[in-house]
C-alpha cells in the first residue's frame, strides 16, 4: 500500500520539480495513486504549479476538485 492509495491525480501546466510529466505519473503511480487524463468530479486532486485559468484549473475549481503543487504532491507521498 502506498501514501497516495485511492488518489487519483490529473497533472496539467509545466513541471518544475521533475524531469518531465511522466516522471511525475511515475512518482505517483509508485506511491499508490492513479492518473487520470481529465478533470471529472471524481477526481481527488489536479497538480500544477501555476493558478493561470487553464481550462482544467477552471473545472476543478468548478466542481470543487482539490487544486495542488508538485511540492504538496511529494508532501502528501512523504508522509
């Protein structure tokens, strides 16, 4: 079991602190979370670095979808 077990995450925008978005899938799929394509009501968390309206940005914050930074995703896989 890992730290991010039945998490789903959709990443949008640049990385910053990872070589590439993969690397990022990599890194949660390794911690237990899963890794969707869109934004959807189900989904636990979008991952971005910047709040510039994206039109992912706008529907998570549409449907109330937790809204998070690389730095707070290595926070959360830590613990």
């Amino acid at each position: 079991m890992g730290s991010l077990d039945n998490l789903s995450f959709c990443i949008t925008g640049d990385v910053e602190t990872f070589k590439n978005r993969t690397e990022v899938q990599e890194y949660i799929k390794n911690h237990g979370g899963l890794i969707k394509s869109g934004v959807s009501k189900t989904l636990s968390y979008l991952v971005t670095n910047s709040d510039e309206p994206t039109a992912k940005y706008n529907k998570a914050k549409e449907l109330g979808v937790r809204i998070i930074s690389e730095a707070q995703l290595r926070a959360m896989a830590e613990k």
